[in-house]
C-alpha cells in the first residue's frame, strides 16, 4: 500500500498474510474463551426463571377468571345484590388485567432470551467452521463467515512492529 501523504506520514505499513494469521490467531483465543464462557453461563437458568414466571400469571388469571365466572354465578342465585357485583367484577377484572399486562411483558422479555440464547448458540458452530477449515476456504467464503462473526476488526501496527489486532464480535445484546 502507498502512502500519498508520504513526507508528513507516520503509518507503519504491515504484510497483508502477516495481518491475516494475527487476526485468526485472535479470532481462536477469542473463541476458546468465548466458547468457555457460553457453556458455563448462557441464557438457560434466565430462560427458566422467566417461564416459572409466565406459568403463575397464567394460574393466576385462571384462578381470577373462575372467581369473575362464580362473581356471575352468585348473582344469578341472588347471593350478591348488584352493587355488590359491579364491585367485585370490577376488582377482578381489574386484578386480570393487571396479570395479562405482566404476562405479556414475561412473554415478551422470554422471546428475547430466546433470541440471544439462539444467537449465541449459532456463533460458536460458525467460529469453529471458520477456524477448523480457513486454509481450505475461497477468499468469498473467509469474508463472509468473518462478517458472520464480527462486526469489526482494528489492527495497529507500532514502530516497533508489533501488531495488535481488536476484534469486535458480533455477540447478542438484550433489547
């Protein structure tokens, strides 16, 4: 690569393959702590938590439901005056609603889990294709599993020649 503004530049410039064999070693010690980390933690006791949750609102708005069916029944028996229904239909529809918006939010934030727990799950097969069979790849299919990984990828290169390569993963994020 040449430096138009030679005269008045301090780039350092570095061998292409050089680059490349960095940022693969790199992506590998990346990868075996990643991996490492996935496996011990993960998104699975969230995942459950979350689901035990769904599960009592759900018990709770039918139990609630049952208690607004028998609200209907007493009245019908003459057992609760009118007054004394629209109040307490009113308490227990409220009380319902209330569940069905923290169910929701439940479903909602279990989706999410989901998403990343599977996100995460598709970046390690896709590190270990990449770095299991690199040398073999065409350069289209290098570039694309890398995109696949990463987002990005910074490499300096000092005076001294050592070069340092950040890697910026494409890991899943909580929305």
């Amino acid at each position: 690569m040449h430096c138009v503004n030679g005269w008045n530049s301090h780039n350092v410039s570095a061998d292409y393959d050089v680059v490349e064999k960095q940022i693969i070693d790199a992506l590998k010690a990346w990868y075996e702590g990643y991996k490492v980390k996935i496996e011990t933690t993960g998104y699975s006791e969230d995942i459950e938590l979350c689901k035990a949750r769904i599960s009592k609102h759900q018990d709770k708005i039918s139990k609630l439901q049952a208690q607004l069916n028998n609200a209907f029944d007493l009245i019908e028996q003459g057992v609760y005056t009118l007054d004394i229904f629209k109040e307490r239909r009113a308490k227990l529809e409220a009380a319902i609603g209330e569940e069905t918006a923290m169910l929701q939010e439940q479903t909602e934030f279990l989706e999410r889990l989901e998403s990343c727990d599977a996100a995460q799950s598709e970046l390690i097969p896709q590190a270990e294709t990449l770095l299991a069979s690199y040398d073999e790849m065409t350069i289209k299919e290098r570039n694309d599993l890398l995109k696949a990984i990463l987002k990005m990828i910074k490499y300096t290169k000092n005076e001294n020649g050592q070069i340092i390569i950040d890697l910026f993963p494409k890991l899943p994020r909580m929305q």
